[in-house]
C-alpha cells in the first residue's frame, strides 16, 4: 500500500535555480541557502527514499495561458519536459513521471469532486525545477525518483481559497492511501514564503509572518486554512498568497505531525524557506 | 460568509492585483510576451518591436509603456509580471530593475534596502 513518507514545504524563486546552474553553491551569499537545504536532501536520500513525489506548484505564464487557465491541473504522463520560460531551457534532465499512479490520483480525485484539468504533457518552469535539484540528487540523464506534477492557479484572480487547497490535500492523502501498490510517497508544496512584486509594494516582505508561518503550519493548519485571499496578500505580499499551495501538502499530512529540519533566509525580497514534515509516529 | 461581487475592490496599497478585469484589459500585452518562450520569437522581436507589437493588437498607450520600459505602467495597464518578465528577459532587464523602477528609486538604492545584495 502506498503511504506518505516526507511532506515538505519549499520556496521556488527563480534566482536559486540560476546560483544552481552558475554553482555559487560556496558564494558568500548563497551558501546559507545551499547548506540550509543540505540537512533536508541528506534525509531525503538516506531516510526517506520516496519513490515518487507530488509536487505541488504554480506554473508562471509558461506552459499555461490565459486564454484558458487551469484552476487544478495534474500530471497523468510518463515524462515530463523542462520548459523555456524566457531566457533558455535550464540544464537539468527531463523528469519521469508514474501514469498509473497519476491516472488513480485523478480517478480518486474526481470521484470526490476536485474536478482537475488533466494533462498528458507539461512543460514544468522555475515553480516547479526550483526545489528538484534542493532537495534531490540528479545524474545527468534523471532523477532519483519518479514525479507527479499538481498545479494550482496563483497567478489569476480568483484563485481557490485556502481552505480549498488544504481539502485538496485531504483529498490526495485519501487517493494515496488507496494506492494498493507499495509506493513510497513524498509531497512538496512550493511558493512563497512572503514577497511581492507587483506595483510600488515591490520588495514587501513580512519576515515575522514567514516566523509564524513556518510554525502554525505544523500545529494550527485549520485556522490558516480559515485566512482569507486578501488578508494572505496583505500579510504575505500579493505574490506571497501562493503559500496555499504549502496547505495541499499539510492537507495530505496526519493530523499531527513532527518538524525533521527548518531553514529560513530572507537575502533579497523572498522569505525562502524549507520546512521538512513526517507524520508522527 | 465573504461577500461574493463580480469585480472585488482589493484596497491593497502599491498593488495591482491581477484578477479578471486586469487579464481582459492586458490580454494582448500578455499574448504577445507569452510567445517570447523561443528564441526563435525573441530575436524576431528584437529586430523589429514595433512590427511585433502591431502584430499582437497592442493599444497605442501599451505599446508606448513597452517603449518607455515603463514596467509600473504596463502592470497598470494589465500586463501581469510572470509574462512580462520574457518581454524584461528578452530586453535584458532583471526582476529587481524592475522592482526599484515600480517603487520609484534607482536600482542602487534599492538594493540597498536589501540584507544581502549578492544574493542575485
């Protein structure tokens, strides 16, 4: 039976995957991002050994268009290409996915009415690649595990409400575990934590929220579940508000949970986080 | 219960929340910095902007931000970031140019507000 190895909750700026692929990795100031997601990796690869990871993210005008945007979207293929969002493909390899456990995921799904956009191709940009290479080893070729890529509109108001995001969660750990194949599953929630970059607000960031954030999201999910869009982007910056997306994570999660690693960094005009999650025992 | 309206009054200081009225009123602006994902379409643009933009239908007033780089402007005028930072990328400015342009203040000072200005 497949079950809920690691829940993680990660940022996804863009300027980490371009210190990735420039290896600043020992640059002054990246090395505390570098060596704060060290902890999280080395745990991922001795401990938890997923096998797939659903990774929760938002695409950025890259693959989808507004001419018809998802509000959820899953992946139901059996790879997954590296998108060009402007400035050339990044040099990772492509990704493999699971159809058949995507396929179940999107039955169980629908069956308990989240009506995903269901998607046999896409290319994945800096929502989802940021945290891949953070959080696992890759060769040349692959990757260490299989993955299933879950979108949600952020980016186009309106978008689903907290509460509808930590539902969604509930609703994926139900389908996982009624996966009768043995599959160890990790999940990411990605985005935030608070920024803006929008209009003369540009650079907002609410490094005490983030504090808390990164707390309550362990112990009080119900009541962030309760905050509405407006105040997340008041709090959070308008961008900021796609920390929902660490709420379907939390939502696939017991109801008790245990904190493995944290890690904050606020160099620039993001609250980059990581927070690594297991069920409690 | 919220209150549900067809166009939300957000009343978020400094922010132009891109929402259904934004979308329709940029859509071209958007339309057009969606195709700039080759770089095919990117050198295309670069050697003729304006025959690019009439292209895409953009209104004078847009096509005049885009000329003037005038990045507050255009976010004013719809243009939502995550598009419009290919059209940035393609003409060689940086998010955070961008930033210190919307806030009014030159990319030094800017940056200066920041804990560590390397980490770009």
């Amino acid at each position: 039976m497949a079950r809920i190895v690691a829940g993680i909750g990660s940022s996804h700026v863009p300027s980490i995957g371009r210190a990735y692929d420039q290896n600043k990795q020992t640059d002054p100031a990246w090395q505390p991002l570098f060596e704060g997601y060290e902890p999280v990796k080395r745990w991922l690869q001795d401990d938890v050994k997923a096998d797939v990871v659903i990774l929760v993210y938002n695409d950025h005008g890259t693959e989808f268009f507004l001419d018809r945007y998802p509000t959820f979207a899953l992946g139901v293929a059996d790879s997954y290409q590296v998108a060009d969002e402007g400035y050339g493909k990044r040099p990772l390899p492509e990704f493999q996915g699971n159809a058949a456990f995507s396929r179940h995921l999107a039955n169980c799904l629908l069956a308990d009415e989240f009506d995903m956009t269901l998607c046999q191709e896409m290319a994945l940009d800096h929502g989802f690649l940021t945290a891949m290479p953070l959080l696992w080893d890759h060769s040349d070729t692959g990757w260490p595990l299989q993955v299933v890529p879950l979108l949600v509109n952020v980016i186009q108001h309106p978008i689903p409400t907290a509460r509808r995001c930590y539902k969604l969660g509930q609703a994926l750990k139900r389908a996982i575990d009624s996966w009768p194949e043995d599959l160890r599953v990790a999940i990411v929630g990605t985005g935030g934590l608070s920024h803006q970059l929008n209009g003369e607000r540009f650079g907002f960031i609410n490094e005490e929220w983030d504090q808390q954030w990164l707390q309550r999201i362990q112990t009080e999910p119900e009541q962030l579940a309760d905050t509405s869009t407006r105040d997340l982007m008041l709090a959070a910056g308008a961008e900021g508000g796609e920390v929902i997306m660490w709420l379907v994570m939390r939502g696939a999660m017991a109801d008790n949970v245990e904190e493995v690693h944290r890690f904050y960094y606020a160099p620039m005009t993001t609250g980059i986080a990581v927070l690594a999650l297991q069920n409690a025992q | 219960m919220s209150t549900i309206t067809t166009d939300i009054h957000w009343d978020i200081p400094g922010t132009y929340v891109f929402d259904l009225v934004l979308s329709q009123q940029g859509y071209a602006i958007n339309k057009m910095c969606n195709s700039l994902k080759s770089q095919a379409s990117r050198d295309e643009f670069l050697a003729d902007s304006e025959a690019y933009m009439a292209r895409y239908g953009l209104t004078e007033e847009q096509k005049q931000a885009i000329r003037d780089r005038d990045w507050l402007q255009l976010t004013q005028l719809g243009g939502n970031l995550f598009f419009f930072l290919k059209l940035a990328a393609t003409l060689g400015y940086g998010l955070y140019q961008i930033g210190a342009d919307m806030r009014g203040e030159s990319y030094e000072s800017f940056m200066q507000t920041r804990h560590v200005p390397g980490a770009v």
